[in-house]
C-alpha cells in the first residue's frame, strides 16, 4: 500500500471517529432532557427547543466551515472546531435554568457543523469512483446518535445527568489530539486564494441544490429530529425506562449512521437518482404506517357492537422505525454522491448550504413535533408530519427527475424512428 494511500486511510478513519464523537455531543440533550424536562417542568414544546438548540447553531455554521475548509484544509479546521466546544459541553453540567442550557446549547451545537469539514476533507483524498463510498464511510459518524443513546443513559441512572456533559469534554478532548496526530493535510486540495466567497456561492443559483437541500431536510434532518426525539417518545407511548427507550431507540439511530457507507456504496454502483428514489418510497410506507394513530372502532354485527383496537406495540414500532433508519442512512449518502458527481470542484460549499438544509430541518422539526403534541395530544402527530414532508420530495422528484427521463427517452426514440424512416 503506498503511502498516499496509507494517508488517505487514516484521514478517513480519524475523520469518522471524530464526526462520531462529535454528533454524540450534538445529540447529548435527547437524552438528557427527558432528566431535564421532569427537573425544570418542561413543556412538550420547550422540550422540543431544548434538543433543537445545539442542531441550530450546528446547521448555521456548516456554509462558513465547508467554505473554510475548502481555503484553509479540512485538518486545521476540525481541530480548531472540536478545541472550540469543549469548555461549553463542561458547562453544561454546572447550569441550573432553562435559559442558561438554550445558550450553551447554541456553543456545544458547533460540533455540528463538523459534517462540513469532515465531507470535503474526507472525498478530496479519494478519486471520484470512490467518493461515493468514502464519503458514506464518513458519514456513518452519525452513529454517534446511537452511542449517544448507549452511554448517556448508564451515566445518567448511575451518577446524574450533569456527568454526561463532564464525559463528553474529556471524550473531546481526547478525540482532537488523536485526530491532530493521526491525520494529514495536503494543499493541493485547498482552493486557490484568489477564489472570493462571492465566487464560491455562485454555485448556488442553480436550482437543483436546493431540491438536494429538501431531499437532505428528510434524510438528514428527519433522522436528526426523530434521534432526538425517540427516547422521550419511547418513555411516554411505551411507559419504558430511560435505558431500555434509549436502547430501542438506537434501532433506528444506529442502522441509520453505520449503514450510510453501505448507502455510499450502492450509489456509486446505482447512482444517486435510483437509490434516492427507492429511498423516498421506503420512508413513504413507513411514515404512513407510524403515523396511524392508536384507535379503537366498533362494527356492529349480527350478534351486537364489536370493538377493535388498532394499535402498535412497542415491537411494531420498533421494525418500522428501525426500517425507516435504514432507508435514511442510505438517502444520506446518496444525496452526497449527487454532490460529489455535479460539483467535484465545489464540494465544501455545496456539502455545507445541503448541510445547512437538513440541519435546519433537524432543529425546526422537533420544535413542531413538540407543538404538536401540545396541540393535539396525539404522539404520531410527529409522523404525520414527515409523511408530509416525504410527499413534497416524491411529486418534486417526479417532476424533475422521472418525469423529465420519461420525456428525454420518448423524444430519442422518436428521433431514431425519424432516422430510420428517412432511410
């Protein structure tokens, strides 16, 4: 193996393990809010905007990184993001109000944004039939998500909730040493100087990034919000202890980080379009069946009313969810590898505008699910609402993507009939 190559392995594997850490720490208050929320009398609404803080900044910052990274390198940048969030993460466990958690949750949310650099950093040491591969490899750091859910939860019931954010500092810490000596730095992968953040963004007058930003608000921000939002859901539809609802919960989280590199994959073996596609039906059937509220209907019959009720128990729920975690970590990677094929040369501004979608999506979604459930009592409320969502990316895609084939195969086909009949 020759060292380039030696090099190029490394950055990815450091680069995962520091993306995974990192959104551990970003997904910390989906599980110690359910504590908080009981503590502090939490609103299912304040609750939704506890979890969403982090998700905000961490979706904010991911166009300034990505286009940092592409200037300065992906090495440096990460570095300095993961030094950045450790004194906040440690405060965390010192706060006492409301308040003083919405603020550093909005400085420990910068580990989000770590995506942006990890993406462009990660893809420019492989050549582009690998990217797709490389790439989801990266991603699948989202399974911090599900470690998040596996930690937090023992420390929690062991020594109180204020020594997860104690842990997670250390962990950071720790993690930006590591990763400073284990990785490289080329600058040939920099974009030159004279390229102004005016020239960068121009790549975002073309409307197909921002159908790749709505496909991303699902795949990625629907996975971000539901992540945070399972473990309470589990302990209020289920009656679960906080250890085994965080456990079934990372059924969906888990398959929906680890699995992204098998998503990357199949992309660069079935493109992008395919994999996406069967992506938004997938989740399209699982929404509709989550989102059927728990109901009870009587028939009457020959012999007098007969009632029936149509609920799912708590294994039910879990395959569904756990199908829908694996038909998004695919999605997350096949967004990308439409990225990484439509603009090789502009990676780190497109990675962080989509990023920037889908971590918007993450930080607004549970904030209306916890409106929601305010409003109507009903928990799958939730659902409902992403199957709405799921319905606008399928019509869109359709439109644009089907559609469009559809008419470009009949129009060659009729030109090569003209042709042959000429002759």
């Amino acid at each position: 193996m020759s060292t380039r190559t030696t090099q190029a392995f490394l950055v990815m594997i450091m680069s995962t393990l520091a993306f995974t850490v990192c959104f551990a720490v970003w997904m910390m208050f989906g599980v110690i809010g359910v504590p908080l929320k009981k503590e502090l009398g939490l609103s299912a609404t304040e609750f939704g905007l506890l979890t969403a803080t982090p998700v905000l900044t961490g979706s904010l910052v991911r166009v300034p990184l990505g286009m940092w990274t592409d200037k300065h390198g992906g090495r440096i940048v990460f570095f300095v993001l993961m030094l950045v969030t450790i004194v906040p993460i440690w405060l965390i466990s010192v706060a006492t109000e409301f308040w003083q958690l919405l603020v550093l949750g909005l400085f420990v949310g910068l580990a989000g944004g770590s995506f942006s650099v990890g993406t462009p950093y990660v893809a420019r040491w492989f050549d582009r039939k690998r990217q797709g591969l490389a790439m989801g490899v990266f991603g699948a750091g989202n399974s911090g998500a599900a470690v998040n859910k596996f930690v937090a939860p023992a420390i929690v019931v062991a020594l109180g909730w204020q020594v997860v954010p104690q842990v997670y500092a250390v962990a950071m810490l720790v993690t930006a040493i590591v990763f400073w000596m284990f990785t490289y730095d080329d600058p040939g992968h920099r974009v030159e100087a004279k390229v102004t953040w005016r020239d960068q963004l121009s790549a975002l007058k073309d409307p197909v990034v921002w159908k790749y930003c709505q496909y991303y608000s699902i795949v990625f921000g629907g996975y971000v919000a539901l992540s945070l939002w399972m473990v309470q859901y589990y302990v209020g539809e289920f009656g679960l202890d906080i250890r085994v609802a965080a456990l079934l919960a990372a059924c969906f989280s888990l398959p929906g980080g680890v699995l992204r590199a098998v998503g990357g994959y199949l992309s660069d073996r079935w493109g992008a379009h395919r994999v996406t596609w069967w992506v938004m039906w997938a989740s399209w059937i699982c929404l509709f069946l989550l989102a059927y509220p728990a109901t009870q209907y009587t028939v009457q019959t020959m012999n007098g009313p007969v009632t029936f009720t149509l609920a799912h128990n708590v294994w039910t729920f879990t395959a569904l969810i756990a199908a829908l975690g694996v038909a998004w970590a695919f999605g997350k990677a096949s967004v990308f590898k439409y990225i990484s094929d439509e603009y090789p040369h502009n990676i780190g501004v497109i990675s962080g505008v989509v990023g920037l979608a889908g971590g918007l999506g993450g930080f607004v979604l549970p904030i209306m699910f916890g409106a929601l459930l305010d409003l109507t009592g009903v928990r799958s409320s939730a659902f409902m609402l992403m199957y709405g969502v799921v319905w606008i990316s399928l019509i869109w895609m359709y439109w644009t993507e089907i559609k469009r084939t559809d008419v470009i195969h009949h129009t060659l086909l009729d030109k090569q009939g003209s042709v042959q009949g000429h002759y």
